[in-house]
C-alpha cells in the first residue's frame, strides 16, 4: 500500500516539493559554521527536523499510519525552532504536518512566523493564500497572493532566481485572474525560455491545473 502511495505522487505535487519550496524532505545546508565545522546546537536542530520528517513521510506514504507519531514530529520541531528560531524550514515543514492534521488555523500561524522575520517569502505567502482559499475566505487570501506577487517582482527587479519567479508569477494567475491567463502567462515564458528545462518541466501542472483539486490536495 505504501508503495502505491509514494507512486500516486502526482506532477503536482512534485511541483510542490520542487519550485514551491514547500519542503517534505530533510535539509542539511541550513547549518552554522564556525572554523567549517557544524555547531552541535545546530547538529541537533537538523537531527529533530529530520527525525520529524521521517515521521510525517512515514505516515503520508502509509508506512505508519499513527497520527500519535505526528504528534511526536511537532513536538521534535518546536524542539528545533527553539534552539534555531529563525530557520524557515522548520515552521514550514510544521505547518506542514499541521496541515496533514487538519489543523489550517494552527498552519497559518505557523507560516506568519516565518514572515516576522523573512517579510518578503513569496513561497510563504502565497501558501497562506491558499489555505485561506481553501477555508473560504477569498478576500483574505487575494491580499496574501497580492503580497506574494509583489516579492516575487522584488526578486526579478534584483535579478534573483528570475525563471522561477516567472513561474510562480504566472502560476498564481490561477488565482487572482483564471486558466487562460495562467496558461497565457505560461507560453510566453515559453517563447522567452524555449531551452529552460524549468519552464518545460510545468507544461503538464499548467494544462491539466485544477484549482479545486488543488486546494484540497496541496499539502499532501
């Protein structure tokens, strides 16, 4: 069973994991060096953020499917925000699991945490939108896509991760326009892009892209 979980992981949610930055997996770069060498403070933060991972992947695979253990990963993780509160990684992958629990309210704050002190996550942003969307506060979630675009815009004007911040710019037109303007928006990156393999590799999300179904399933 848990095999045919982890081979119905769909392109989007691939999408997800790979521009998104909506991270299900451990990472390790988020370390401070001192002389090259880990500190042993961050040694065990990445520790518990990853063994939390491991117990959320476990349970949305259907390895193990007790909700206890994703009880036990928030717990690792708030361990982790305390010794190192200001990584993003750790609230999100919380937000993540609370997600999982159903929990949208209790995600949200989460993700505006990240936002005390990185104002211009665009990734962060636009995910509160879509909770918000999904739980049916449309107005709410149109202010979050709105700031989300504005930071993404930031990064093009400063020349950073440009193709990618095109894609999502296009893709939240899904959001605050319809399917022809995200799918308009799309082509002409391809036009401008014909050789990125970033660009090419959402051709199928943006023509088989279904709002509803997308709402619903995003964070799984």
């Amino acid at each position: 069973m848990w095999l045919n979980n982890i081979q119905n992981f769909t392109r989007m949610k691939i999408f997800l994991l790979v521009v998104f930055g909506f991270s299900l997996f451990a990472c390790n770069s988020q370390t401070e060096q001192t002389d090259g060498n880990e500190t042993e403070v961050d040694s065990l933060a990445i520790q518990l953020n990853d063994s939390a991972l491991e117990k959320h992947q476990n349970y949305t695979f259907g390895i193990d499917p007790d909700k206890r253990n994703l009880e036990l990963a928030i717990n690792e993780l708030d361990r982790a925000i305390e010794i190192e509160p200001e990584i993003a990684l750790y609230y999100s992958n919380k937000a993540h699991i609370l997600l999982t629990l159903e929990k949208d309210e209790e995600a949200i704050t989460e993700l505006r945490k990240i936002i005390e002190f990185q104002p211009y996550n665009a990734e962060v942003l636009s995910m509160i939108g879509f909770i918000y969307e999904r739980n049916g506060n449309q107005s709410e979630a149109r202010n979050w896509y709105q700031r989300s675009i504005e930071s993404y815009e930031k990064r093009i004007t400063e020349n950073k991760h440009v193709i990618n911040s095109e894609i999502h710019l296009a893709f939240l037109k899904f959001f605050v326009e319809d399917k022809n303007a995200a799918i308009s928006a799309y082509s002409d990156l391809k036009d401008r892009y014909p050789e990125s393999d970033e660009v090419l590799f959402m051709e199928d999300l943006f023509t088989e892209f279904d709002r509803e179904k997308y709402l619903r399933e995003f964070h799984e």
